[in-house]
C-alpha cells in the first residue's frame, strides 16, 4: 500500500480534531504507507468546504453513500451524529473500505453487532475512536495494574463533569434528541468511563442507575421550544466480574467544571488517582513505601520511556488533549498498513453499548440489570 487515502464523514468538532491529526500524524509517526486527505463529507457544504480549506482536504462530498463507493478511499472516518454511524460504517465496509468510528459506536447494542459483523465478514480494520486509551497517563496507569503494582482491584470510581447545559436558554441541538443522539451525557461522557473501566479493570457484571433531565424543553430557531428527550446526567453503580465495585456519573450540570474527568482505582496495595485537566499527570499510591515516605505522589508523564512519548518533545515539555487524537489515527493508520493490530476496536465499542444500554434499561426499570456475555 502506497498510500492511506482517507474520507472523513462529519466537518463540526470531531471532524476539526480528527483533520487535524491526519495533518499531523506523519511527522510524529514511521508511517509505511502515508496519510492522503482525500475528501471530506458533510451535508451542509459550506461547513464541509470550510473544512477542506482549513485542513486541506483534496475533494468535497455531500453524500455519504457516495463517498464510501469511491474507488479513491482506502479508509472512512465516522465524526458524524450517532444515529448516522451504523449505516455508514455498514455500508463503508462492505464497500471494503477499513473503518474508524467515533464514540459512542452508536445508538444501541444491536447496531454495534451489525457494524461488528460487517467489519468482520468484509475483513477489514475497524476502530472505536476512544482516544482517552491514548493518553499516556492512562497507559502508565494500565501499565502499572498489570505489574501489580496496586493489587487486588477493589474500586474504580468515575465522574465526567461539564457545565455547558447550565443556561437554560442554550438552544435544542442534535445531542438532546433521542432519536438522533440515543442518549445525552450518558452516551456521550459515560461511554468514555465505561470503555476506560474495561480497559484497566476489566468486563462489567451489573449495574443499577439513575438519570434525570433538568431541563425539559429548550429553544430552538424562530422562538419555538422543543422537548429534551435525552438525560442531562445519569448515575450507575457496578459489579465487576473480578468482583470490584465501580462508581460513575455523567452530567452536563455540573456548574463550573468544563471537561473534568477524574478517575480513582483502589487496591489492596496502593491506589491511581486520574484527572483529565491535568493529563499530563498520574497521581500513585504505594503501601509498600517506607511508612516515613507513604502519601500519594505526582508522576509527570513526560519522560522518554512513557506510552507515546519518545515521539514528542523532551521530559517536562507536556502534550495536550489533541495529541490523544494524533496517537488514535496513527495506531489506526498502521493497523490499516497491516503493522500493528489495535484496540479499541468494534468489538470494544459493542460491549461499551452493552454497559450504556444495560444502564438506560435500569434506570427505567429501577433495578439491577445484568451485562450480557459477548
């Protein structure tokens, strides 16, 4: 394979991030085959010209369906509304075209089977886009786990905190739509969590939640009001199957947090401590430290020998929240050049749907609701 020549379907936020780390990528990573930014897909054209000529995009499209049947592309990119997701992954890889996702993989667990299936049977790469698994700090973490540095796992605990819903005149968008999101900040900030707990701990067991919507309608163009169908924050509590307890809250009501996601995972020899803000850090607890020296210590991820970081600058000389995203498509992109394989893959996106349906299913039914085996 000469080159990597890649179509990119969604030019908001996403496709701004994900643009970027296809600029990037290859003067960070030994690529075998090169990135070529091939077309950039949009149903508003003007956002998708606007990409294009930020990012340098080489071609426009309008249409999904015909971007995948182009002979062109070699790979798609999905950073469009989750209702959208399982077609055109679907139809991408049937078109024999490797696909990478962003998260959540889509609105519920029998569309995560069919892009799995589909991806599987057309034999081609597939990705579920959690860039939080590339952020150094958490491989050191995971890293630390598997040595066994802290034990036997009792807890992970999590919170996803924004405030961007606070103001109640924040207008209706696609993310307060069911039928267009699947869920709210549950799908959108807890599929993170969920995926970063399997990650380090392991599959879930069960789990009993609660959700609720703050705000119940909200304005949309012309001065109408439209009805908030989705959660603005749900809670869940977990079993794992290694028998830890888990902890989780996702909410867009949290006044004066902007993008906090902290992690805490206790164990019967010392304790991680995670926080996005400061993502360049990893907080250890050790209880085999001298009794003298014992409290929690700050880890400045940076050094050489750190996940990802021999490809940046030198120690001291932190990253940033974008170069998650650079890591993601260069793993990506050389799983797609048969280098490497990578995870997370559809597979993962489809038990994380399991976890995130199992909570809605529970928050409903106010009870415990057991995970599904694969």
């Amino acid at each position: 394979m000469q080159e990597i020549r890649v179509g990119i379907v969604g030019a908001a936020f996403m496709g701004r991030a994900h643009s970027n780390a296809y600029l990037d990528v290859g003067s960070y990573f030994q690529l075998d085959a090169p990135v070529r930014m091939q077309a950039v897909c949009d149903t508003d054209a003007d956002a998708a010209d606007r990409l294009s000529r930020q990012y340098g995009w080489l071609s426009v499209e309008t249409s999904w369906e015909k971007l995948v049947k182009r002979d062109d592309i070699d790979m798609i990119d999905i950073c469009t509304s989750n209702k959208t997701h399982m077609p055109i992954a679907v139809e991408a890889a049937r078109a024999g075209k490797h696909v990478i996702c962003e998260k959540p993989l889509c609105m519920n667990a029998d569309e995560a089977k069919q892009m799995l299936n589909a991806a599987r049977e057309a034999d081609v790469r597939h990705m579920t886009a959690f860039n939080y698994r590339r952020v150094p700090a958490i491989l050191l973490a995971k890293q630390l786990i598997d040595d066994g540095k802290i034990g036997q796992i009792f807890h992970f605990n999590a919170v996803y905190y924004q405030d961007w819903l606070v103001d109640p005149n924040f207008p209706f968008t696609w993310r307060h739509d069911v039928k267009e999101g699947g869920s709210g900040a549950h799908g959108d900030m807890n599929a993170h969590t969920v995926d970063l707990a399997r990650f380090l701990v392991g599959e879930f067991h069960s789990i009993t939640a609660a959700q609720e919507t703050f705000v119940k309608e909200r304005n949309k163009p012309g001065g109408t009001k439209d009805k908030v169908t989705v959660d603005d924050a749900l809670y869940f509590m977990a079993r794992f199957k290694n028998g830890a307890l888990g902890n989780f809250m996702a909410t867009r009501f949290a006044t004066g947090r902007k993008n906090f996601l902290r992690l805490e995972i206790f164990g019967s020899n010392g304790s991680l401590v995670f926080n996005l803000e400061r993502l360049n850090e990893l907080q250890y607890f050790s209880r085999m430290d001298a009794s003298l020296s014992q409290g929690f210590r700050t880890i400045m991820v940076t050094e050489g020998n750190h996940p990802f970081l021999n490809k940046w600058w030198p120690p001291g000389h932190i990253i940033g929240w974008e170069h998650t995203f650079i890591h993601e498509i260069g793993d990506f992109l050389q799983a797609v050049a048969g280098q490497i394989e990578v995870k997370a893959d559809f597979y993962d996106g489809l038990r994380c749907q399991q976890v995130l349906d199992a909570a809605v299913t529970s928050a409903v039914e106010q009870k415990w609701i057991d995970i599904p085996n694969a």
